[in-house]
C-alpha cells in the first residue's frame, strides 16, 4: 500500500511563518475558527490538499471510535456553529447494545442529539485516504459548557487543573498489540478460536520478524506518522503476532488524541493489509497479556524544567515526583476499574506475566505497577505500568494525573520503593476483577472529587452493565469443563 508523505496538522498561517522562522514546522494549533479569516484558511487548506470529504469522530466511554463522513460544504459550516451527534452514543456499549440503566440518555429522553464542537486544531489529512480529512469532535451542553461524561472533556478538565498548579504535563503511550491474519468475518466464523497469527513463536525484539513483513511494518509506521501519530519506536513483543510501538511523548491533551489515533490508525492499516489487530489485555491464558504503558512527567508551564528531576535529592526523585507517585499508589486500588474498564483487563494481571499485581512502585523495576526511568532532567519520568491496550487513553491519561496532582497537594509521601520482586512484595493486591473494582470507584469519595460526580456516575453505570453481560455469559471454559461430564 502507497503512503504518502507526511502529513502535518494544519496551522493558522501566522503560527506557520513563526515555525519557517525556527525552521521547524510548528503542529500546535490554536482553534483556526478564533482566528480572523479562520474558514478561510481551512477552505484553502482543504484546496492545497484536495480534500473531497471530512470525516469526523470521536471515542465514546469504551474508547470506541464513533463517527461518520460528511461533505465539505457541511464541515465548513459545523467547524463555526458546531453541530448534531445522537447521544446514544453515551447510551450503549461497545456492541451497540442499549443500556438499561444510564441516566444522561435513554428511552426517558428519546435520544435526542448531543451538541458536538470541531476541534480543528486536530485537522489531518488520512495517508490511507489522501482525498479525506479528519477532525476530532468534543460533546458539549446546549449552553456550551463540557458535557462531563465525555472522555475527552475529563482529560481537558484535568489539564487545566495541572496547569492552574503550575505544571505542564507531558505524556506518551506505548502499545502492544496482536496482528492475526483474520478478517472480521473469519473471526466470527472461527468463532474467534484457533485464529492464526501474522508470525509463530516467541519472537520478542526479532530483527527477523519485522524484516519478513517489512511491507506491514512501514505501512503501520509510515501511515501512523503520515496521519501525525510520530512513532519513537517499533518492535516485535513476546508472542506469535505480537508487536510494540512507542508513541513520542507530547503536551497531554495532544498525546492523548494521538494514543487514541493510533488503535485506529492500527486496525485500519491492518485491514488493507487483510489483517486484524487486536488491543485486548489477555488474549491467551498462555501468553503474557498487552500493555498499555503511560509515560508521565510535570514540567513548568513554559517547558523549560522538567519538575520531577532534582540533582541533590536521592535517585534525583524531587520532592514533587515523590508526592506524585505517592497520590497515585495511594488512590490505585478505588481508581483501578477506570484504568482496567473490561472483564478481560484483570485476566493480564498475573505473577511473573510483566503485568503488575500489586500496588507498587521501584525504580527501573518491571515487576511494579510504576516504574522511575531516569536520572537526569531531560529524561526524568515514571512509567505507570497498571495501564493496558484496553485502556481508553483520555480516562486512563486524566485519572493517573489526577492521582498524582492529588498526592501533590496532600504532600503524601509513597511507601517504601519495592526492591526486587514487586510480585513478592508486601504490598495491597490490585483489585481481582471489574466487579469488585467497581465498587471501589463507586464508595470514592476522591474519585468524585478529582473527576466531577456525573462522570464517575455515568463510567459506574455503564461498567456494572458491563459485569453484568458477563455474568450471563456462557462461556467455552464452562462447556468444555462441565458438558459431558458434571
């Protein structure tokens, strides 16, 4: 598959002269409809780039993306007055299937349209698609105020709280994920059993393997780059099929649409390649599971310091990254189902499979929930480990932050660093399953407090409906043990 150059996120003319001006180019934009010609600056960006059609979306609580094509002409008008989303989208889960216990939605309200706002500084151009543009959607009130359960509008709301303290956060996502070569319907023919792999055997970090489908690899790292998702690195993991790909850190709000981007940009590539990529935490009860590693640091607001680094304090852990890492192991366990939002998250959980089991932290230590990675101010961050494939980046990026703002202002100073095992340690076990971990989140009052009640109300909802399609489930385990048998 041809992949064109790259393509950048569209400027506002005059931030792209400062960036000719420091011979970068410059991919932070401001909203171009707050600037003074700004339709018309994207008319004439649509003109440069042959743009025939935009297609808008956005991820709902699952972190499934939902959205549609549109014509230019109605593009053009959406980006200034906003325009229509049916919220059911806020309404069903991942299947399509309706909620019987949502609040926000439902057959009370007669699913009624949401109010939807183009965020044009995410303007891109699809490499797969070159005639397409794609925009990113924000969920709004009729007053225009954030529509508080929208995943997106959590992460902006905690963005802004850690810039009110003064720091700038930067993130980055690495995935891990499984590539079979199925089709959506060979999966539900094979009855997603016996599904066959892109490569056999444990292949972790095999030159081999990616050089053999060297063709799907610079399509997945062309095309992610191509669609402004900058790949730091990529690599085969432990696993038939599996593979590693790490997303360049950025300012958070843009680090979460790019996580976000890229399980889609993954899957969509795969797909004209006749592949399917999977982002499940467990697939294989015999296979470590995928991860979802979050790497975080607070710098000050102009990006000149990074905050967590201190030369003259042990392990150059400043003060702030103590108390940092302090909120998040301390409200771990009754944040845990908005980290792990699946059944199958806590299946990736077990001993000696590099998923953590415990709430611990250690430097460089990959048997711990967070790990510390550095020793000096460039590099300086921790690594929250808890975090999946599964994970919906913008609750996953927004609640760890939370956390760790939280154990700022309380000045809470974490346990004692694990040395050694982390799965050995003395520590609290992770929550065992959605159902429990539910519950936490639930009776937290600092959930509430660092989240906003109507969003963990509405995640609550939605992830005991969750628990409860599985608890009806019939599943292969259970006939294969007891059918002929019992």
């Amino acid at each position: 598959m041809a992949i064109r150059p790259k393509a950048k996120v569209i400027s506002h003319p005059a931030m792209a002269r400062r960036a000719r001006a420091k011979e970068k180019v410059d991919t932070t934009v401001r909203p171009v409809e707050r600037e003074p010609g700004g339709v018309d600056f994207l008319r004439k960006w649509f003109e440069e780039k042959g743009v025939r059609k935009v297609k808008l979306g956005a991820v709902d609580v699952d972190g499934v993306w939902r959205g549609k094509y549109i014509s230019n002409e109605k593009f053009f008008s959406a980006a200034q007055g906003g325009l229509g989303f049916c919220d059911v989208v806020f309404g069903w889960d991942l299947a399509d299937e309706l909620l019987d216990n949502t609040q926000v939605t439902g057959w009370h309200t007669g699913y009624p349209d949401a109010q939807a706002r183009v965020d044009v500084s995410t303007g891109r151009i699809i490499p797969w698609e070159p005639d397409t543009a794609a925009f990113l959607l924000d969920f709004v009130n009729s007053d225009g105020t954030p529509f508080e359960p929208s995943p997106r509008q959590l992460l902006q709301k905690v963005a802004r709280r850690a810039r009110d303290m003064g720091f700038q956060p930067k993130f980055g996502a690495e995935y891990e994920f499984f590539i079979f070569k199925e089709t959506p319907h060979s999966l539900k023919e094979k009855g997603f059993q016996d599904l066959t792999p892109l490569t056999p055997g444990m292949c972790g970090y095999s030159w081999l393997r990616t050089s053999l489908n060297s063709p799907l690899v610079h399509a997945l790292i062309d095309g992610c780059n191509g669609f402004g998702v900058d790949i730091e690195g990529f690599h085969t993991e432990t696993g038939p099929g599996v593979f590693e790909a790490a997303i360049h850190y950025d300012e958070l709000e843009k680090a979460a649409d790019k996580a976000v981007l890229f399980k889609t940009a993954v899957k969509e590539i795969c797909a004209r390649h006749g592949l399917t990529a999977c982002f499940m935490a467990k697939v294989n009860a015999k296979l470590p599971g995928c991860s979802g590693h979050v790497h975080q640091s607070l710098w000050t607001l102009k990006g000149e310091r990074n905050t967590f680094h201190d030369a003259s304090a042990p392990l150059g852990m400043s003060q702030t990254m103590r108390h940092y890492i302090g909120g998040q192991v301390e409200l771990m366990p009754e944040l845990t189902a908005l980290y792990w939002p699946t059944v199958n998250s806590y299946k990736r959980s077990v001993e000696n499979t590099w998923a953590p089991t415990t709430v611990t932290w250690g430097r460089e230590n990959r048997t711990t929930a967070i790990r510390v990675i550095g020793d000096n101010p460039k590099c300086m961050r921790l690594e929250y480990r808890q975090l999946a494939a599964d994970m919906n980046p913008y609750i996953g990026m927004a609640v760890s932050l939370a956390a760790g703002l939280w154990g700022i202002e309380n000045e809470v100073e974490p346990p004692p660093m694990c040395e050694g095992n982390g799965y050995a340690a003395k520590a609290p076990p992770l929550p065992r399953n959605l159902k429990d971990a539910v519950e936490l989140v639930e009776r937290s009052e600092r959930a509430r407090e660092l989240l906003g009640g109507g969003f963990v109300d509405h995640y609550v909802r939605t992830r005991k409906w969750e628990v409860r399609q599985y608890e009806r489930a019939v599943t292969n385990w259970e006939l294969e043990r007891y059918m002929e048998l019992i």
